[in-house]
C-alpha cells in the first residue's frame, strides 16, 4: 500500500479537461498495480463562472466557486491542490490565501520545463484571458524565454476551437484554419506551442502533428502532482 500524498483536483473547469488531467496522472505514475497508484481527490464545480469573462469582461466572479472547492478538497484529506484551467491561475493567489495547503501553478511548472529544454522563444495558445493576463508571460521571463502571441484573426481561431468546439463537444475542426495559427505563431519566431488552454491538448490529440511541436500543460502539470505526491514517474 503506498504512502503518497494525496492530489486535490480542483476541477469543472472545463469537465473535460479535468478527467483528462486524471488520465495523465494515471498515465504518468509508475505503477504495476491500484495499490501502487496516488491517491486523488477531484471536486469538478462546473459551478465556477467562465475566467475569462470575469478578467476582461467584467462577467461573474469565479473565486467563490473555486474557494469553495479548495476547501471541501482540503477538508477531505488532499494535501496539495492543483488547476486543470490555465485562465484560473490569475486568481492564484485567492486560493491559496483561503488553504493551509500548497497550490502547484501550471504556468510556472510549463515554462521551467522548456527552460530545461532550452527554448528561448514559445508561442502561447490560450483563451483571451489568459492571453491578455499575461500569465504566462511572466511565467517565461522568470525563466528568460519571451512569449509571443497569435495575431487578432488567428486568436479568434484559437478561441473557437476552445469555446465553440472542444468545450460544445465537436471535435471536428475541418472549418478551422488551424495551419493558419501555426504558421502565425512560427514567422514570429516560436520554436514550440504552449497549448496554454486546458481545452487544447485535448483538440490537438485529434488535430495530430504540425509545423511546430507543442508542450501540454496539463501533462506538465500531472508530473509535477506525481512527483509532489512522492510517486516515481513513469
């Protein structure tokens, strides 16, 4: 019987997303049996109001809701929590102030990845929000890379596959231009796409392989709960 710490997922945002987050952490944790997996802990509050409204739109406050999670999760045994939506990362620091236990941060943990990786120049893939936060860009210049950003008409491509497609449940994305963003994001300079949208690593299994190879936050973010959580990695 393992002796690992337990995950807190602070989910619903979207649902999708969190379930794939839980896939990962499976996907990434050594084990050859239940017994030798990390114990979880997932509240999906699809209750949570849309981020990137409330950061540019002035939409609903999404803290409550996510308070709230933080805390039934912290109340029911998780010893950490971690984010499966980049955009809610710009309320970071509310989560934490409201538990006694860690929070892990996605961006951070994505950019010392490419740090280690060598990449001077990454392209963010994200919603309006988290773009226009600069979430991850202050992630990057922590770690000395630069971030670039799609242009105002491939955003709204890149906004569409997230809110129009992957979270209406089409993943059929033959009406978007898809090429277009890449070859946007690629004349800037970028040597590699964060898929900087929980919603993203899901579409871009299905889009397959493109001009420019990608980093999946998401897997970032189950290795690094693995490795918290005291598990070997796969």
């Amino acid at each position: 019987m393992s002796e690992y710490k337990t995950i807190g997922i602070l989910g619903g945002m979207g649902p999708m997303a969190t379930y794939d987050l839980g896939i990962k952490i499976v996907d990434n944790t050594k084990a050859d049996k239940d017994q030798e997996h990390v114990p979880v802990i997932a509240d999906c509050n699809t209750r949570i109001a849309d981020r990137t409204a409330a950061i540019l739109k002035g939409g609903d406050d999404p803290r409550p809701e996510m308070i709230k999670s933080a805390k039934r999760l912290e109340a029911a045994g998780a010893d950490f929590i971690i984010m499966p939506c980049n955009t809610a990362h710009y309320f970071y620091d509310d989560v934490c102030g409201a538990v006694s236990i860690p929070v892990l941060h996605m961006p951070r943990e994505t950019a010392a990845r490419l740090k280690e990786r060598g990449i001077k120049k990454a392209a963010v893939l994200a919603t309006d929000g988290t773009c226009q936060s600069g979430i991850y860009e202050k992630a990057l210049e922590g770690e000395g890379i630069e971030a670039v950003y799609p242009s105002e008409e491939m955003q709204k491509v890149v906004m569409s596959l997230i809110y129009d497609y992957v979270k209406a449940g089409n993943m059929d994305f033959s009406a978007l231009d898809i090429n277009g963003v890449v070859d946007d994001v690629k004349s800037k300079g970028a040597e590699i796409m964060i898929l900087g949208c929980t919603e993203l690593p899901i579409a871009f299994d299905v889009i397959g392989e493109t001009a420019l190879p990608t980093i999946d936050p998401t897997a970032e973010l189950a290795r690094a709960a693995v490795k918290a959580a005291g598990a070997p990695l796969k």
